[in-house]
C-alpha cells in the first residue's frame, strides 16, 4: 500500500511539473506588490497552481457641509484571495478552487456623518469583523462553454457589473441599490449557492443564473462566518452580449496589461426573485387574519457599456461610458428604482496612462408607498468625481468628490458635499 503511494504522488509530481513547465510566464511579484516574493514563495507557489493576493485600501473621508454633522473619519479593509488550479495542483481537468477572505477597521462614515441612502464609501460595513466572503469550486465543460461553479459566493462578483464603474467609491457603482438593499449575497456577507454559465462559443453572448440561501450569514450575529439554511432561497438570471471577447484590465487589480477595446462593450439584462414574499412597508396594511400583506419580493435591471473614444496608439485607454437602471418592489421597498450613469477615462494626461479619470451621477427614487408612509421626499441624486492616480504597480491613490442632494429623502436633511482620499495597496 505504501508503494503505491510512494507511485501516486510520484506520479503526481511529475503531471504537475509538465503543466508547470507550460503554464504562462511567472508575475514580477517584486515589482508588482509592496511585499515581493516571499524569498520566492509565492513564485512557488504559482508553478503549483496557486496564486496568493493580498490588498488593502484605507480611505479618510470628510463630510464637508449637510448631512448629519460636519467631521472627518478613516475606514480600512484588507483582503486575501487564494485561487487553486486544480488541474495544475491535482490534475482535476479544468476545476478552479476560490477564496476570498475579508476585514474592515474604523469609523462609520456615511451611517455617522452623512445619512445617505446610497452610501459615500462602499468598504463602509454595519459591523466590523473579518469573514469569507467566497470558497467555493468550478468546473467548466464543452471546452470551457459551461461552468458550474458552487459553494460560498456573492453575486455582485458577476451579475450587474460595469467595469467602467468599479473604479467609484460610493456603493451603487458596484452593486446598485435596487437589489442591493434587499440583502442578497453581496459584499460584504455571501452566502451557499450554486452558480451556471453559458457562453456562446464565440464568447459574444452569455446566460448565468444562481441559485442561492435567501438570507445570507446570521442576521442576529454578524461577525465572522456563518452559514444559516431554512430562510428560503434568492435567484436571479443574467442575459448579455459581449462583443469584445476580453476586457479592459480591473481598477482594483493593478495590472499593466493591455488589450484592443472599442466600441459596444457589453449590454445585458437580468432578473431576481425571493422564493419569500416580503411585508408590505405600509404596516397598517393587513389581511383578514390581522397579518401583515405581503408581496412578490423581486426586480429587474438593464445595463450597457461602450466604449465612446480609444486612442489610437493604445485603444485599452479612451473613454467608455456606462448606464445602469435597476427596478424593485415598490409596495415593499424604500426605493423602486434606481439609475447611474458615468464616463471614464483611461490616460487622460500624458505621460499616466494608467491614471482613470471618473464622473458618475446616481438617481435613487422614492417608491410611492415610502415617500406616502414616511412623507418623504421623491429621490436622492448622488453625483460623484474622482481620480485614480497609479503611483506605481502596487500604490494607487485616489481622490474623490462627492455630493449628495437630498440625503436619504429626507426634507429636512441638507445636501451633503464630501471630499476623501483613498490609498490602495497590492502588498
């Protein structure tokens, strides 16, 4: 038995080191993260299959004038992300293992200072604690067509997305606040889920739909991990078309390369839906029981990316635009819908190409029953610039303006201007 062993992971080594041998050039961790290698560790640990990324932003904001109270407040949030080729590592043929590991520090800016409905700052969290917000596993058939991935997972990572609004410090640039504030697995708490994808051979159009637990974590006990089954179930699907096969490099990996990107980007539609009806905000509302009347608890969202100018000499830098309109219950929440719209520019200055220049402006209507239940006003606008300088491969700093007209469609709350700084750093 022991032999046999001895031949298993001697064959093991062996299908490893060939892979190894034509898997991609290693990444310069030395220049590309402010604690290098490791004494050649993590290049190690790459041949293997296994790549290791740390980061963390620390973000001073200050609420200028409005809002709740004038002042000046720091957040931070640090991360670690494990990514496994387990066909690498274990020869599972095309079968990818994901962690993703989270904290946040400091103050709560936007609940304390600003009162927004939308937040100014999207590492702001309820309570701080550290948790997985994904571990799950992948595995893609019909020469990589079909994924099936399952485990602990958020869906803001694929669904609604817009990369050209991820650069932005405020919340709905990410995950918008239509679906956002019905609590589904998204930062900062994921949740058990199976997730499938189809993409057309020729990767212009993709289907994707998830399945997963409908309240994510532990209301009752927010801090670390937790996993709570028997709340029903979330689900929600995604339609789109993508004609530029690759895409522009993310904002929060810091990478420096580059690929041809002009035109329409992608353009997609999705929709989401609780398997549990949900209250009526009008309390007054009741059955002939005495209880509560309750609704179908669902939405619908539309967005669309292109590309407006590329520059000649290097076409992944230009302006893309982007716009986002989202729609929820209106008999059971404080929004029904919501719209973004922005550009933003890659290179704008000589000589920073890798600089991204950003405006976006965010409308988030009052539903008919929170305006008539709460005599709230009909909308908050939130309007947001920023810049995002790249010091270097691994240091980025970011300045950002906001203001915010009509904080939480509140009457008697005043529009709020704020200013902050956000350091991002690849460790």
């Amino acid at each position: 038995m022991a032999n046999k062993l001895v031949k298993y992971v001697f064959l093991l080594l062996v299908v490893s080191n060939i892979a190894v041998a034509e898997d991609e050039k290693i990444p310069d961790w030395n220049t590309g993260t402010l604690s290098g290698d490791w004494g050649g560790i993590r290049s190690s640990l790459h041949k293997r299959g296994i790549s290791l990324e740390l980061s963390h932003k620390s973000d001073v904001m200050t609420n200028v004038s409005g809002g709740i109270k004038q002042g000046t407040a720091w957040m931070g949030y640090t991360d670690a992300k494990v990514e496994i080729d387990m066909e690498t590592l274990f020869g599972w043929n095309a079968t990818t293992a994901y962690i993703f590991y989270h904290s946040e520090l400091g103050s709560k800016f936007d609940r304390d200072y600003v009162g927004s409905f939308l937040s100014v700052n999207n590492i702001e969290v309820g309570t701080n604690t550290a948790q997985f917000l994904h571990a799950w596993m992948k595995k893609h058939f019909f020469d990589n067509s079909l994924s099936v991935l399952a485990g602990l997972y958020a869906v803001d990572s694929e669904f609604y997305v817009t990369d050209a609004s991820a650069v932005f410090t405020q919340t709905p640039y990410g995950m918008a606040n239509d679906l956002g504030q019905s609590g589904p697995p998204i930062y900062p708490v994921g949740a058990l889920a199976v997730r499938a994808k189809y993409v057309s051979p020729k990767q212009h159009f993709y289907l994707q739909g998830a399945l997963a637990d409908g309240i994510p974590g532990d209301p009752n006990d927010p801090r670390g991990t937790h996993i709570k089954l028997g709340d029903g179930t979330f689900s929600i699907v995604e339609l789109g078309y993508t004609p530029q096969a690759d895409k522009q490099p993310s904002t929060s990996e810091q990478q420096d390369d580059r690929v041809e990107s002009t035109f329409l980007k992608k353009i997609s539609v999705g929709f989401w839906k609780y398997s549990t009806p949900a209250d009526d905000q009008d309390s007054t509302k009741l059955d002939a029981t005495g209880n509560p009347i309750r609704h179908p608890n669902q939405g619908a969202y539309f967005l669309v990316e292109r590309t407006l100018l590329a520059e000649e000499e290097d076409p992944s830098q230009g302006l893309t635009g982007f716009v986002r309109f989202g729609m929820a219950s209106q008999e059971v929440y404080q929004t029904d819908w919501t719209s973004s719209a922005g550009l933003n520019y890659r290179g704008l200055i000589a000589e920073r190409d890798d600089d991204i220049t950003a405006v976006g402006v965010t409308v988030s209507h009052a539903s008919d029953t929170y305006q008539r239940v709460n005599a709230s006003l009909g909308s908050e606008t939130s309007v947001e610039a920023t810049y995002r300088a790249q010091v270097n491969k691994w240091l980025a700093l970011q300045p950002t303006l906001q203001h915010v007209l009509h904080p939480n469609m509140d009457p008697s709350a005043q529009d709020a201007w704020v200013f902050g700084v956000r350091i991002e750093t690849i460790l």
